[in-house]
C-alpha cells in the first residue's frame, strides 16, 4: 500500500470518529452540507481530510495544540481550500 493511500485512509478514519462522535458537530454539519451541494461522499471526505491535514501539519511541525477555532472556520469555508494560520 502506497504511504499517500495509509494517510489518507487514516485521515479518513479521523473524519469518521468526528462524525460518530458528532465532535466537533461542525464535522458531521460539514459533510451534510458538501452531499446537499453535490460532492461524491468521496470528494466530501477528500475536502474535510484538507482541514483534518492542516491541523495535523501544524501540530506536527509547529508543535502546537490542535486548532479547533481554524479547524471549525476551515470547515465552514469549503469547498474553499483551507488556509492555514499561524
């Protein structure tokens, strides 16, 4: 299995948990409103995974905690592509 294919199912499983979890809602709001508007449950899940990626990038790199404020304001832009803001 190719390493892009890993993350992105990893990415994917993290979407899931929000999801279920309904935490934070703005996840499961996000994925209701994308299908209404067209996107494939695939592409939806793709545009969520760039906000689930950003945070991760900058957790990862930055060191800092998970951005809940950008994360949810991300979410709320797409189809946008997210931004990230340090």
């Amino acid at each position: 299995m190719e390493i892009n294919t890993i993350m992105r199912e990893q990415i994917f499983q993290v979407i899931k948990n929000q999801i279920k979890q309904n935490d934070p809602p703005e996840t499961k709001l996000t994925s209701e409103r994308l299908r209404k508007e067209g996107f494939s449950k695939f592409e939806t899940k793709q545009l969520i995974g760039q906000c689930v990626a950003v945070e991760l990038f900058n957790v990862m790199k930055y060191k800092e905690p998970f951005n809940l404020e950008r994360y949810t304001k991300n979410l709320l832009g797409l189809p946008k592509e997210p931004f990230e803001e340090n």
